[in-house]
C-alpha cells in the first residue's frame, strides 16, 4: 500500500457494458489518463472497459522505485482475470510499455480474442545506454512526446533510474515470448516517435505468430499517440479490428 494519494486525474477506469470486454494499459510512468479517450470511445460502442492503474504509478517517483517488473506483469494479469469473471470475450489494448505488457499476456492466455499495441516497446536503446553510463538515482524526464498543442500527461517529471532497469528488464523477457503469440494483433506506429524507435513495431509484427496481423502508422502522432492527433484513427480502425474478429468467431462458432 502506497503512503502517496492517487494523483487526481490517474485514478483506473471501469466501465460496465456488455460481455465483451476490453483491458487496455497505459505505459511506463503513464497513468490510465494517457489512455482514457480511447477507453471512453470503446464503453460508447457498449463495451465493458478496464484501464487499470499499473504498480508505482500516478502516485510518486518513490513508489516506482520500489515497484519491480514481476509487479506491473502481475497488474495485468491480474486485470485480465478480473475481466475474465465478467466478460464471454476479452481483447487487450496496450500503449508503450503496456503493449509489452500486452504481449506477454498473449503469450500465456491463449483464448485472448485479439490484441492493439499502440507503439509497443520491445528494445530502447537510449535507455540501455542511459543505464550503463548514468549514477544518478533518478534522471529528469522532458515533457511527453506529444505532437499535439495544450495536451497535458500525467507523468513523473523524475524517474528512478532503478526503474529505467527493470522496464528494460521487462523488454527483453518479453522479447523471448513473442513466437507464442498467436492471436489475431493490430499494430499502431508512429511515423515519428521519440522513445521507442518505429521499428519496434516491424519487429514484432515479424515475430509474432498471429494468423491475422496488420501493421499501421500514425503519420501525425509522437510516442503518446493514445492522446495525440492520430486517436481517432486508432479508436476508428481498433473497432472495426474488434468487431471483425467477434463476427469471425461467431460465423466459425
């Protein structure tokens, strides 16, 4: 249990709907905020919506300090199981380090129905070097890399430099799990992303094992593309990827 509040605003977001659900997970020192436009745009097409609230986040900088990797896989896991009680079908959206997270969730739930990685994260390099050559215990982070105008992220303006670690710890555990993923992935990049280079999403979407996969890019979006120009595309085309893989099933059923 934290001794920090809940940062007003970062709070997780459910939504009851029908008996689809969607899990949907923001990223590395995000906050279900980075991700609730598009989570409301799924609970208006009746959904049932879960954006969870990861460990060490939207809290303070000290909290994730103590928060390790096996934390934030047990968050999602955990999120999904909550889902699973009330929903017949489940899809999972991930930005950023959530679309790890994603991943690695997909490799062990085989009857996930499909997932949305929205600039995923499977190799920083930047981080890795920032690891090897920093001894600070924490390391000032600019302001988000949004290209749209007045958007505010909540975020932490220090990060433990501990915790650069372990999601690069994470990155690379996750690396190993892609062949077993298999379900159907849809998969955003933007054209322009100034924390996960673009071609994280080419390599996944080479690696992993999905029948049905497609590859997009958001050409007008930076890294946060959940609260950036290029979210109505994504809300648009992730629908449609839904609805098209639960009408498959059904006609298959």
């Amino acid at each position: 249990m934290s001794k920090f509040p809940i940062i007003k605003g970062a709070e997780p977001y459910f939504h009851h709907g029908n008996d689809i659900g969607i899990l949907i997970s923001h990223g590395f020192i995000g906050t279900p905020q980075s991700v609730l436009e598009l989570a409301c745009l799924f609970a208006e097409g009746g959904f049932t919506v879960y954006a969870p609230l990861l460990s060490g986040h939207g809290t303070d900088p000290e909290d994730l300090r103590k928060t390790s990797h096996k934390e934030w896989l047990e968050d999602i896991e955990e999120a999904y199981i909550y889902l699973q009680k009330r929903c017949k079908r489940i899809f999972v959206v991930g930005q950023s380090m959530g679309g790890t997270l994603t991943l690695a969730l997909a490799s062990k739930y085989k009857n996930i129905s499909g997932i949305v990685l929205i600039n995923p994260a499977i190799d920083i390099p930047f981080m890795e070097e920032m690891i090897k050559k920093s001894t600070e215990t924490y390391i000032t982070d600019d302001k988000p890399d949004i290209k749209k105008e007045g958007v505010h992220e909540i975020t932490y303006s220090r990060i433990p430099l501990i915790s650069v670690s372990e999601l690069v710890t994470l990155t690379n555990i996750v690396n190993k799990f892609l062949p077993h993923v298999r379900c159907p992935a849809q998969i955003f990049h933007s054209v322009i992303d100034h924390v996960v280079p673009p071609d994280n999403a080419s390599y996944i979407y080479r690696c992993i094992q999905s029948q049905h996969k497609s590859l997009q890019s958001l050409p007008n979006s930076y890294h946060v593309a959940t609260m950036d120009h290029d979210l109505p595309m994504i809300a648009e085309d992730s629908l449609l990827f839904i609805k098209r893989h639960l009408h498959a099933s059904s006609v298959h059923a």
